[in-house]
C-alpha cells in the first residue's frame, strides 16, 4: 500500500521583517528537518518521491530531512505557500492597519489579515492560484506599485 507523507517546513527566520529575510530556515529549524530525518531513517521510512516548493525554506527543509528516496527533489512552485509580509503591507496600504513589531502581535495580527482576505469582495479575483492569475481586477485588494508581483498564495 502506498501513503503520502506531508511534511511542513521547519521553522523560518521568525525574528526577519521582511519576505526575502524570513525564507530561511532558523538553526532550529535546520535541527528541526535533521530531527524529522533522523526518524524516517530509523523507521526504515524509504520514499518514492519527494515533492517541495521553490521557496528556500522549502528546499531546506527537504535537504535537512535528507529522505532516502531514489530520486532528486522536485521543486514545484504550486507548493508554495502565501507571501503574508506583501499581505500585510497591502493591509497596512489599505485598511491601515500596522505590521505588526513582534512576536505577540504577529500572532494577534495574522486572524486579522485572513479575515480581511476571506470576507473581502473579489478576493478570489485578487489571488494567483497554482500560478495562474485571473485578469479581472480586484476592488478591495488593489496592488500597490510594490505589490503588483506579489503571489497571493
């Protein structure tokens, strides 16, 4: 019998304030991947394939894990999760509502942002899924000059 086995990358750089800055594992999260590997390894775990995203963290994580598998890695963008730091400045742009400055705000400030992009009108329209964007504008998540190549998810 097959199984699917899913994984979610190890912990990013939580302290960056910045996408580029956070799309990295921490050294936790590197321990975090060796940890998970570790396990596989010892429960004899041997994987077909191994899937990522083409984020960093992503391809960290799987090299950290470091799977027996009998192929490479396959990187597929579809995996990829949202850009939350162009989110937020798009919050902050149109509901004025601040990025948040640390760790307690951070968590107080991410059911905000969700909110405002499940209960705005056209969302959908706004969101690039799977890589391919609607071209009908949206109303309320309107893209800044900084924001127009933002993926949403």
């Amino acid at each position: 019998m097959s199984f699917i086995t899913l994984v979610r990358h190890g912990q990013a750089n939580s302290a960056s304030r910045d996408e580029a800055g956070y799309d990295k594992l921490s050294p936790l999260g590197w321990e975090q991947g060796r940890w998970l590997g570790g396990y596989f390894r010892q429960a004899g775990e041997r994987f077909a394939r191994v899937y990522t995203g083409t984020l960093r963290r992503h391809v960290e994580t799987a090299e950290a894990i470091a799977a027996d598998c009998a192929t490479a890695p396959m990187r597929d963008e579809r995996l990829n999760e949202l850009t939350y730091f162009h989110m937020a400045q798009m919050l902050e742009e149109q509901h004025a509502i601040a990025m948040p400055a640390d760790r307690e705000a951070f968590v107080r400030h991410l059911p905000v942002l969700f909110a405002h992009w499940r209960d705005e009108p056209d969302r959908g329209r706004a969101r690039d899924l799977r890589g391919l964007r609607d071209p009908a504008p949206a109303r309320c998540w309107k893209r800044s000059p900084q924001a127009r190549a933002a993926r949403w998810w």
